[in-house]
C-alpha cells in the first residue's frame, strides 16, 4: 500500500478532539493554520503552565489509521480527529520512524517527527478504557506508547485525505522516538 493521508483534521479551541476539514494548511515553524496547538512556543495547556517559552515540538500530531482499525477491534469508535491529530495517516509504521524522519504531505509540507505523543487522561474522558488500548509493554518490558508521532512543519503548503506521503529518513545514526 502506497502511504497516505487518510484524513486532516483542526481546531482553533483547545479541545481533545478535531473537527476533519477537506484541508489544512501547513505553516513553517507554527502547525496548522488555525489550530490550537499551532505556534513556536509550546501550546498544550499543561506545558504552558510549565513553561511557556519552550519550544513547540507538538506543531503537528499525526496516527495511523491502523491504530484506528486495532482499536475498533477492541470495541472503540474512534473517527479520524477524534483523538486530537491533525493527520490520519495509512501505510507508514510510524512508531517506527526515527527521530528527525522528514514527512512529504502532498507536493510541499514537510513535517519532521520530534517525538511520540504522551497519551494522558483525556484519551479515557473520550472513551473509558481508551488511555490503556493505546499503552503496551514491550519483551523488555519498557512502555510502547502508540497514540501517535508530533513534528514541526519545516516546509509548508496545503494537505489533503489522498495526498502521498513520502518517507525521509535522517542522515547518519538513527535515535528512536521519545515522549515529547
């Protein structure tokens, strides 16, 4: 399977989830227009609390479609957006990716991964049970958090469900993704 954008998603209020849109435009250094989370600085509220002039590394939250599918196995209704990302993606392992992969949204944005998201509380507001679907061990026993990768936008441009994406991975030694 060629890898996609399934779907996009925003919101300008800080809201656990996203409301889809045919589009969104991706702005360097900042997120999507018009959504919440977009900025230099670190935009989730709790982080602001903490210190607001940290740099944002959560510009863009993008899942798999594929979690979406293991999680209606379970019995969860969760819809593209419902979980707070900006990009629904299919065919890219993206818990896989290295820190510093260069994500081609379409003809020109590119999103680079900073990191896993964090999956918090809020996920079992949304659905009960939701928060430890999203969390696994590993055979070492290290926590797998799969509720998706965020990055910054290093080029911009509009993103729409059934753009490709194309995978850059970094130079040199691969790190794997932490929490940011």
């Amino acid at each position: 399977m060629t890898p996609h954008v399934c779907a996009v998603s925003r919101d300008g209020a800080h809201r656990f989830s996203k409301t889809p849109v045919e589009v969104i435009e991706l702005l360097v250094g900042l997120g999507a227009a018009g959504d919440a989370h977009a900025g230099e600085t670190v935009q989730h509220l709790s982080r602001v609390r903490r210190d607001p002039s940290q740099p944002n590394l959560r510009q863009v939250h993008l899942i798999g479609a594929e979690l979406h599918d293991e999680l209606a196995a379970h019995g969860f209704a969760v819809a593209p957006g419902d979980m707070g990302e900006n990009v629904t993606t299919r065919g890219v392992d993206l818990l896989a990716l290295p820190t510093g992969t260069r994500l081609r949204l379409g003809a020109e944005a590119v999103v680079e991964v900073t990191g896993l998201r964090n999956p918090c509380v809020q996920l079992d507001r949304f659905a009960n049970g939701l928060m430890a679907a999203v969390l696994d061990r590993a055979a070492d026993g290290s926590v797998v958090r799969k509720a998706g990768v965020m990055g910054v936008v290093i080029a911009g441009g509009q993103v729409r469900a059934g753009d490709p994406i194309t995978i850059g991975l970094p130079d040199g030694s691969h790190r794997p993704l932490q929490p940011v």
